[in-house]
C-alpha cells in the first residue's frame, strides 16, 4: 500500500498547492484576470495532475499494486468530489467554456481566453506530473516513468465507435450541467462526481472516458498507435458534438446562433377567457321582475317596463 499512500499525498499536495495558487492571484490580480484566466489556468492544472495520477493507478495498479476497481473508482469519485469544491467555479474543460458561448453566457474573447489557460495549465499540468513521477517515490511512480517514453494510446477501439462514445459521454456530463446549474453545490456536486465514476467505469476501456479535449490533447495525442487527425475526431469533434447535442436538446436551440425553438413549442402563460355558450331554447327563463337583461351590443339598460 505504500503505492497507494504516496499517490494520495500527491492529490493532497496538488490540491493545497492550487489553492494556495487561486488565493494567491484572487488577491493579487484583477477580477477580470483571475475569472477569465488564471482561475481557469490553476483548475487545468488541478484537474489534468490528478486525472493523470489517477491514469497511472487505473493502468499499473491492479497488476502492481492489488488495487480493486471498487478503491479505484471510489477513489475517482472522492477526486472530484473536492474538485467540486475547490475550483471556485472553474471547469478546465474546453467543452464547458464552449458551452457558456454558445449559451450566450460568455463573449468570445472571454471563451478564448478560457480556451488558452486550460490549454497552458493542462500542459503544466503534464510536465510537473511527469517530474513528480521522475522522482520515483513509488514503485508505481518509478514503472510510469520508465513507461513515459513510449506511452500507449488510450484509444483502445475503431476511431467511429471512440468517437461515439466521447459523444455520448459529454452528451450525458453536460446534460447534467444544465439541469443542475440553478441547483446548490450540496446536490449538483455528488451527482457531477457520480456521473464521471459511471462514465469513467463503462467508457473507459474504450478511450478512457476523457471528454475533455484540452486533457485528451495533453494526455494521448503524442502517443503512437494512431494518427492526430484520427485523435481529433474522437477526443475533439466526439466532445463537441456531444456537447451541442445536450445544449440543443436543453434549449431547443443555441442561443447564441438562433433563438427559434426547434423542440419545444412556446405556448403562451395566459390563455383568453372562453365565452359562456348561448342557453339552449328550452332552458332560457324569465327574468324576475324588476332585473334587468343586457343584450349584446347594447350599452344601455332596459328597465321593467320596456316591451
């Protein structure tokens, strides 16, 4: 179990050191900076060194290590359980950002400058993990490392069927998203994390259940068994197309390309009075004495002794 504890001192570390950094440049920097870009960047950083120390466990450890799938994934839901709670609204996923856009919540030059710091703290993300592992405190650390040099595509089926299933796992993550974003943390966050350790469990022997392109970019692209554009279709074009899916079947149309509903009918709050239907002739009585009747069109009222 020694594997085991220093990988979790490593998430221990990695998550008090990007808190450490967000406090740092809340304090520091701008309001504008800090949510457009550094927020984003450290949450990248966060997100991409757990989620490869995570990777190492889920390959090495179960052979290395005796780890059970049943730690493995209760692990993976305890890992972003905290990431719920610490990214202080941050995504690190360039999908979500997407996702604001297209929902007109975000303007282009703040979606880019959210698209370049999760690119920039994924790759940092990558290079301190990969000198962490350089450190060989683990045996585990020490076979990732040696296993570095000629990693292994995590693409493990056809390029359509990998692309489908990253489609289908950003359809189903970001489709959670957007029935939960009105709900509190206490709720949206267990089920977020629930969500990933499904996906993670039944997607993962296929591509590993990235959905993240700024992720599966750092992470896979420069491994051999396939070409880049054959990467780019499914751990790029699969998550977007997913995403557009869910937004589209949300909304019933992206709000920042056309407002038209093209699911769901708009039908109006308030409907118009029905009218009483006209009293049959068998049923019309006749008014007491001294009421009066106003007959329709007419403004005046007839009195008791009008014929």
């Amino acid at each position: 179990m020694a594997g085991l504890n220093v990988s979790l001192s490593f998430f221990f570390a990695t998550f008090a050191l990007c808190e450490a950094a967000r406090r740092a440049s809340k304090a520091l920097l701008p309001v504008g900076a800090y949510e457009g870009f550094a927020r984003e960047a450290v949450g990248a950083v966060q997100l991409g060194a757990c989620c490869l120390e995570m990777r190492m466990l889920v390959e090495l450890g179960p052979w290395a290590g005796d780890f059970g799938p049943d730690l493995l994934l209760t692990l993976l839901f305890l890992l972003f359980l905290v990431h719920g709670v610490t990214l202080d609204g941050a995504s690190g996923n360039p999908t979500v950002s997407l996702q604001e856009f297209l929902m007109a919540e975000e303007s282009l030059p703040g979606t880019l400058l959210k698209l370049a710091a999760q690119g920039l703290g994924m790759q940092a993300a990558c290079t301190l993990t990969r000198l962490c592992w350089a450190w060989e405190l683990s045996d585990l650390h020490l076979l990732q490392s040696l296993m570095a040099q000629s990693c292994s595509s995590a693409l493990r089926t056809s390029v359509p069927h990998g692309a489908l299933v990253e489609a289908a796992c950003a359809f189903c993550f970001h489709l959670t998203l957007l029935h939960l974003r009105h709900s509190p943390p206490a709720y949206s966050g267990p089920a977020v994390a629930l969500l990933v350790t499904v996906t993670a469990y039944t997607a993962g022997p296929f591509t590993s259940a990235f959905f993240n392109p700024a992720l599966a970019a750092s992470v896979t692209f420069a491994c051999s068994g396939h070409t880049l554009l054959e990467y780019v279709q499914v751990y790029w074009l699969g998550p977007l197309t997913g995403m557009v899916l869910a937004v589209l079947l949300h909304q019933g149309c992206l709000p920042r390309l056309f407002q038209r509903n093209l699911f769901y009918s708009q039908k109006n709050k308030y409907r118009a009075p029905r009218g009483k239907p006209a009293p049959a002739s068998g049923d019309t009585q006749t008014p007491a004495k001294g009421s009066s009747v106003r007959e329709p069109g007419r403004s005046s009222v007839e009195g008791p002794h009008s014929s």
